[in-house]
C-alpha cells in the first residue's frame, strides 16, 4: 500500500503537469471503485474547470479546481496515478481518465480496485473536506505534530508504540514500512506501551520518523510490489531498508538475529539486541 512518501512522490510529479490546466473531459471504466464513482456530477462539477493546486494530506491526494470543487483520491494497495498522452492505449486497470487542455491525461490506475475517487461538490466542498479530516492527526512534519503532542497523546495508553504512531488519529500518513524503520533506528521495541516513553525518547523518535520519511521522498519512495510514480518509475528507498523484511537476517548494527512477530495485525521487525523491551514493566 502507498504510504506518504509514495503519495507525496505522485503528488510532487503530477504537479507541474497538471496545475493550471483545464479539464476537458472525464472518462470512466464504470467497474466499482472503493467508493461509488458519481459520474454524472464529475462531469458537471469538473469538465471545463481549471486545477488550481494538488496537494497531499495524510495518504490522500487532493485536487482543487477553480470553481470551488474538490477531488479526494485514495490509492488503495494498488492505485496509482500518472500522466499519459491523450489518446494513448488505456491500460487493462485505468479506471478514470480526466483529459487536459494540453492534450494530455491524468489517469487513475488500480488493480485491486480498493481505492477511490471521491468528488466534494463546490456549493459545499470546503465543508465537505474539513468532515473528511475532522479527526486525522496533524502532518507529521507540521509544528502541530511536537514532541510534547505526541508524550501527551499518548500518556496513560498502553497501546504499542507502533500502533500508536500508525493511528491516523494521532499522526496522519505513517504506515508499516516506516513505522518499523523509525522504531529500529530509534532504538525503540515496537511493543512497548506508548506511555512508557520518555520525553526524550518522543524527541529522538519524531526526529528519526522525519528524517525517514525525508529520505524515502528523496528516494522516490519504496517499491515493494508495482508502486511506481508519476512518471511510471520506481522507488528505490527499499534499498536502504534496515529491519523492514529483513526477519532471519543479521541486524547491520550488532550482528544479532532479526525477529518478526505481528502487532495489530500487521507484520513487524526488529532486533531483540538494539530495541530492548521496556525493563520497568
């Protein structure tokens, strides 16, 4: 599934293809989406519009058009976008194709058709898209998201600190690959309570999740299974992987074995000798 690096990747490389152009025209595959694809009021809302900004929040992309509108769009495990020339060969899994003026199209492809194409209507949009994230966490590398935030948050939960910073709730876009990074290279057991961290150690961790999530943008991303970008490309972070799906191999710290185990129903890893459980439970 595309985490927030992946999603920031996309949105940085459709940008300067698509901000400033008008829509001319919308089409659809008609197999269902995630969520219902509402057609006709697509059309009406976006043909002959103008994308004014494309911006990212959490794992979502967010498209803004001149009239007041808005496209949400959720990438799912397998959804991607990309630019293409206007009358290309549509691929097998390209289910929304919005034409622009400058005889390009940005389409939506997804293979397991888990994602989804939400239209927030103009007469209300703003409304609309302040419900849609009422109760998503700050960014993570907004002011909002501070050391003491996250100590607060988190005090008297006895929640795993890997699941603490996964939650959206706490902090918006923070997915497995990078939660398991950020907690080996912060030296931190994935299963300990996430009240029994110190401020310093909220410090430390909030530092090395942004530095980790700067470097998988810097990266392109991680391409695990099909993720690539805008333009069709590959992440490369996936090289500089640490404990992510490393399970039986020597930690590259201390030489110890790599342990996996599963928290909250996701896979984790992480290096028994350098993230030491919590002696004062």
């Amino acid at each position: 599934m595309p985490e927030l690096p992946e999603v920031e990747v996309i949105c940085r490389g459709l940008q300067e293809h698509i901000v400033g152009k008008r829509i001319t025209a919308i089409y659809s595959s008609g197999k269902r989406l995630r969520l219902p694809l509402e057609r006709e009021s697509m059309h009406r809302e976006l043909v002959g519009q103008r994308i004014l900004n494309l911006s990212r929040r959490a794992k979502y992309l967010c498209m803004e058009l001149e009239n007041g509108a808005f496209l949400i769009i959720h990438l799912g495990m397998t959804g991607n976008m990309g630019i293409f020339a206007n009358g290309s060969v549509l691929k097998k899994h390209d289910h929304v194709c919005w034409t622009l003026e400058n005889k390009t199209e940005l389409r939506f492809n997804d293979t397991r058709r888990f994602g989804a194409v939400q239209l927030l209507a103009a007469k209300d949009a703003k409304a609309q898209k302040k419900a849609l994230f009422a109760a998503t966490g700050p960014e993570p590398f907004s002011r909002t998201c501070s050391t003491s935030y996250l100590k607060e948050r988190a005090a008297r939960r006895k929640q795993a600190v890997k699941c603490f910073i996964m939650d959206s709730h706490v902090i918006a876009g923070i997915g497995n690959i990078y939660a398991n990074e950020s907690l080996f290279r912060s030296g931190i057991h994935p299963t300990r309570p996430a009240s029994t961290l110190s401020e310093k150690e909220w410090k430390r961790l909030l530092t090395i999740i942004r530095k980790t999530l700067r470097h998988a943008i810097e990266c392109g991303g991680s391409t695990i299974s099909d993720f690539v970008d805008a333009s069709g490309k590959g992440g490369y972070f996936q090289m500089n992987f640490q404990i992510y799906g490393k399970a039986g191999e020597q930690c590259s710290q201390c030489r110890e074995i790599i342990q996996k185990t599963t928290i909250g129903g996701r896979a984790s890893f992480f290096c028994p000798a350098c993230q030491q459980e919590d002696q004062s439970r």
